[in-house]
C-alpha cells in the first residue's frame, strides 16, 4: 500500500494472526452528539472493532454501573475480557484517549485481556506552533501552514481537524496555533471569526485552541498610544479583545506570550514586571477559565563577550526568580529545557528550581531548529528525558523536573507541557516519516514521563510500519544512535550544536557562536575552550542550582565530560574522566558520530521490499544526505579546531585534506 503519511501511525493495518482472536461485535458510543469526542471514540472504534464507550456519567447511567474511583481528569479505564470491552473516561476526552489505546494495542496485535487506569501525569500537554499569518512558519521544515493563508485563517479545516485527529491519539488536548513572535492582525473581526471556525474542527477530538498574543497589540491593533500594562484603556482593550475570542470560542484553552525578548514588545518598556504584565492577560481570561503561558525565554541579546562575567544563560533566572509567588494562579511560567536554546545538549534549567510558589511548563521541541532540520534523522526524546528525569535537589529533597512541572514537587494547580511541532501542509505532517517519532513520543512523555523512549519509539514503529521483526530492530537501532551520533559530529562536551546561529540554524558554522550578543558562547581561542560558569571565577551561573547540584557543577573533577565545556574553559590538552584530552575527545567523537551516520542508510536499504516505495524512497534519500552531511559537519569542525589548536590528531586523520 502506498502510504502517504497523513493518518502518521493511525493506519489500523491488517494485523497478522489477527483473525484468530474474538471481536467485540458491537460499538455502544454513549453520545451521538457528531461534536463529542465520545462520538469520533465510536467512530474510530468502527473502523477496526467494537466496544461500549463513554465518558464516566454516560455509563454510570447508561450501564447502571458504580462509580469507578481513582479516574483523573482526561484519564480513562479499558477494561478488555474477551469480547467485551468497556472504554470508561473521566470526561469525553479521556474516553476518546481510552478508545485510541484500545486501538493501538490491536493495531500492534496485542489482543489480551487487561484492565487498567491510565492517568495523566500533567493538565497541560500542549502544542506551540510557530505558524505566520501569511502562511509561513518560523522553523518550520514540512511546507506552509495548515492553519493561516495570506493573513488570514483559512477556510478548509480539514488538515486541521486530522492534525486534532492525531494529537488526540497521543493525548494532547491543546494547540496554540500562531508563533509566539505574534501579528496583532490575529485580532481582526474576520480572523477570529476564524479561530472559532478552527476550534469547532479540534473540538470533537478534545483539543483545545489557544493563541498567542503580541503585547503591544492596544497600540498596533487597538489605535491607543499605549501598551503600558496597568493604564485602564490597555486593561479595558485587552478585556474586550478575550471577550470577542470567547465569544468565537467558549472553550478557548488560553494564551501564550512571549515578552522582552529578541525585540518583541514586554512590560519592561514602562518598568513594570513581567508578572504584572502576566496578570494582565491572567486577569481577562480568568473568568472564562482559560490560561495564560508566558514565556521564560527573555534575554538580551546584545550582550558583550569581552566581560567575562557576562552570561546569556543566567538571564531566566536573574528576570524571575524575584518573581516567584507573584504571578496568579492561572499563570504558567513556560520554560525551556535549558537556559540557552533548544541544543543538542544542555543542563536542565535552573529556573525550575527557582519557582517554588508559581505553576511551571517545561517546553520541548519536536521541529528540530538545530537538530538538522528533518534532514537528519535525530529521535529527541533520550535528550528530554535527562531533563525530565534530572534531580535538582531543591531544599534537599528529591525534586525531579517531571515532578516540578507536574505540580507535585511545589504543589501547585497547573503544570505541564509545551512541545514547538509546526506541522506544515506536507503529507508527512513534518517533513519527513521518520521525524514523526518525535511528535508522537512527545505526548506519550507528556502523559507518562516514566516511560521508556525506547518503548515508546516501538510502538511508534509498529503503528507506522507493521510488525515485521527486522523493521523492528533496524528502525529501533537507528533512532536510539540518533541522537547520540548527531551530538558527536556537530558539537559534544557540551559546547552546543556548533550549528550557524546567525541565519540558518543548519550546517556546520563553529566561528558563528563568538562574538556577538547572541551569548551562545564557546570562548575557544588557540589554547583553551568552554564557558567558564563556576561562580568562583565564572559567570556565576553554576550557583544558580540548589547547592548539591550547584556543587557538581562548580568543580571540574565532578562534572561530568558531557557537559564539561558547557561550565569550564579548559586548555585544549585536558584531560577528561575518559582519560582522553578535550582536542582528541572532539576529533574522535566527530569520526565516530560520521561513521555511524553512515551506517544508517545501509540499514535502511535492508528494509526494501518490507517497506511500501514511497515511504522507502523518501526515508532513504534523507538517510543519504545525512550520511553526506555528516561528514561535512565532521571536517567543518575538526578542521576549524585543528585551525584553532594547532594541535595534530593522535590518528593523523585531521588537518590532511
Ligand atoms: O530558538 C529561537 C528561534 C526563534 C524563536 C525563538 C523563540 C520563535 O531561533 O526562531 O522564535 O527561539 O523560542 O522565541
């Protein structure tokens, strides 16, 4: 069968064996309401067995049944014994979640009989995309956007209720559709209009639209001469603009605002803070129960490399800390995984163990900016999960990010997920198939942080490219050496990505991280290398963790190799845990990394006829340009080094071309 990846890993495949194992022969949807998401439970059910389905009100009355304890919001119990399967969720979202799981099981041939709950681990697991009005989409790899066209939302929501379609199938029960660099013009009469028409085709799969907003829209939009936070006509411009939107769309789930960073407009113009200019939008929303998500990401980004104790990493601490306990309740702080930007590895950021009286998200990153842009196959979840699973020891105490972010650590109300996706138009949603497992191993994590990525990643390869045991194996053994691999041939020790950070964010560019104010510093000149963050002779940045962390870090013989460069400048010849020094670590891995690109595309080919052409020949052809890039990438910065250090290779490869 061709496949061209719309349904992503929603196939429901012929199963082999399957026909030997009892059907449910009947599907009871407990609503008929078109728009409930019990309803498309029903229908999704229909397309491949049958079954009882309903929120837990429906079927206490419908079945005369007890109460079932121990449901969360949006969780479900499934209940399998032989042919008779009970799919009971908290609420019509959990019980469209619980007729998705049901299906996954079958779709990977599991017809055992189970009874279980299943419960998020978070309220929030939302996406953010960076989508433009015009239609374009800022760090976007997969075509234009599903959602806007020419400044305006479009009129065919069909792409948009499949996207829903798929969201619901992994759990993720928001969307915030337009980029965090927002256009006011959102707010026109027509394009909210638009935005019902939008949330009307993600309602019935229980995703929720949001938006975000662009803080200086009272004066852009609203025609005043003002965007000051606390003057009345601002407050009254932005109280009108969320009654219009709610008027458009009752459920809206809230807005996202990014302020005073990289030149968008913030409080911090009329020197008011960043929580006063929360509150605004928490204030306007709060009746209509909606959410407002701001973002930690502020920093100046002009900032000057000849002080020494200048620090771009320190910025989200420093702007919040002082903050904590003055933002509402309905205010999430959303924060990415670590204090620079998205690379492929950082510490987790500290700021998670400064917020102990304010709701907390952690933002991820399926589209992927520095990590090759969909060209490179890279599964990103082992790299979210040093995070996820990071211990930041707050007051002493266990404190795991996962937790934090949960709500349990600092009890607090709300928590959870961001992931940045920007699907586009493409058929594959993202660009590319094999990219797909990060979106979907995105909401599993969100749901379940606990899980195993290598887990998850198989049931992704089982529900997009059947069960053939080779196909198993080999798509599992690349996607785990992903990340790793690309981590070695771009930029390793923690040093960041090495990517060009002024235009593309793509391909080898080690001269563009020094000076300028972006503040993604390596500091390498001919004798050493790496940011020294220690707060005995650095930027202090290292004591920003709780002290038994901040401890690890400020000392050279305690941090660990991989993020060595990340909090020391050392001299080139140092030597690591590893026992190799710095210079030869960076030759070696860049070989390794290349090398095991390079086995990738041989991999895959044996896949060929266990895989339809297309998705073959498309996965192939990325393969083999990454095969090729890699090595570009190996010499651009092995070459740049040698450059730098003058010193040879131990294995006499460098320095020789
Ligand atoms: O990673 C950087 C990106 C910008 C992005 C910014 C942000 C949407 O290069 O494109 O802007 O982060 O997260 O706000």
């Amino acid at each position: 069968i061709a496949e061209d990846g719309l349904n992503a890993w929603l196939r429901y495949a012929p199963v082999p064996g399957a026909s030997g194992n009892t059907f449910p022969s009947a599907i009871v949807a407990l609503n008929k309401t078109k728009s409930s998401p019990v309803y498309i439970a029903g229908q999704e059910l229909q397309k491949a067995a049958s079954v009882v389905v309903g929120s837990l009100d429906q079927y206490m009355t419908a079945t005369n049944s007890k109460y079932i304890p121990g449901l969360e919001v949006d969780g479900f119990w499934l209940n399998v014994k032989g042919s008779s399967v009970q799919i009971v969720g908290q609420n019509e979202r959990g019980a469209l979640y619980g007729a998705f799981e049901y299906l996954s099981r079958l779709a990977q041939g599991n017809f055992s009989d189970i009874s279980y709950i299943s419960n998020p681990s978070a309220p929030i697991r939302w996406t953010n995309e960076w989508d433009n009005l015009d239609g374009s989409i800022e760090r976007g790899y997969a075509g234009p956007s599903i959602f806007f066209k020419d400044g305006y939302v479009v009129d065919n929501v069909t792409r948009v209720a499949q996207y829903a379609r798929i969201l619901a199938s992994i759990r993720i029960n928001g969307v915030i559709i337009n980029n965090v660099n927002a256009n006011e013009t959102l707010l026109s009469d027509r394009n909210v209009q638009g935005l019902g028409r939008l949330a009307d085709a993600m309602r019935p799969y229980g995703v929720k639209l949001g938006i975000s907003l662009n803080f200086s829209s009272p004066r852009g939009f609203g025609g005043l001469d003002t965007f000051d936070p606390v003057d009345p006509a601002v407050i009254a411009f932005w109280g009108n603009v969320t009654e219009r939107i709610y008027h458009a769309v009752p459920d809206m789930a809230g807005y996202l605002v990014k302020a005073n960073s990289e030149g968008q407009p913030g409080p911090l113009t009329y020197n008011r803070t960043l929580a006063v200019g929360a509150n605004l939008f928490a204030n306007a929303v709060k009746p209509h129960g909606g959410i407002v998500m701001f973002r930690a990401f502020v920093y100046d980004n002009h900032i000057n490399e000849s002080n020494w104790k200048n620090d771009r990493a320190n910025a989200a601490v420093d702007f919040f800390k002082d903050l904590d306990g003055k933002f509402d309740d309905n205010v999430v702080v959303q924060i990415k995984y670590g204090p620079i930007d998205f690379q492929v590895r950082e510490p987790t950021s500290p700021l998670f163990a400064n917020l102990l009286q304010t709701n907390t998200a952690i933002e991820l990153q399926i589209t992927q900016e520095y990590l090759g842009q969909q060209d490179h196959l890279v599964y990103i979840p082992p790299l979210w999960k040093t995070v996820l699973d990071f211990d930041l020891r707050v007051e002493g105490k266990p404190s795991k990010v996962q937790d934090i972010i949960s709500g349990e650590r600092f009890k607090r109300p709300l928590g959870g997920y961001a992931g940045v996706v920007n699907v586009g138009t493409n058929t594959t949603w993202l660009g590319s198939h094999l990219a797909m497992s990060n979106l979907y191993a995105y909401g599993r994590l969100a749901w379940d942080p606990t899980s195993d990525p290598q887990a998850i990643l198989q049931d992704w390869i089982r529900l997009t490219f059947g069960l053939d045991p080779a196909v198993l194996s080999f798509i599992t053994q690349m996607s785990m050496e992903s990340w790793p691999a690309y981590e070695n041939y771009t930029g390793n020790l923690g040093i960041q990505t090495l990517t060009d950070i002024l235009y593309t964010h793509f391909g080898p560019n080690p001269a563009s991280q020094d000076d300028n104010g972006w503040g993604q510093w390596t500091r390498a000149d001919h004798n050493a290398i790496g940011m020294d963050r220690t707060v005995s002779n650095g930027t202090g940045f290292a004591g920003q963790y709780p002290p038994e962390v901040a401890a690890v870090y400020e000392s050279l013989e305690t941090t660990p190799d991989d993020l060595l460069l990340w909090f020391h400048h050392v001299p080139y010849t140092y030597n690591l845990h590893c026992r190799k020094t710095v210079i030869q670590y960076f030759y070696d891995a860049h070989y390794a990394g290349a090398e095991t690109a390079q086995t990738f595309p041989v991999l895959w080919s044996t896949l060929k006829d266990k895989i339809d052409a297309q998705r073959y020949e498309d996965v192939l052809f990325r393969l083999n340009f990454q095969a090729g890039h890699s090595i570009v990438w190996r010499d651009a910065i092995n070459e740049f080094y040698f450059n730098k250090s003058s010193i040879p290779d131990a294995a006499g490869r460098v320095g020789n071309h």
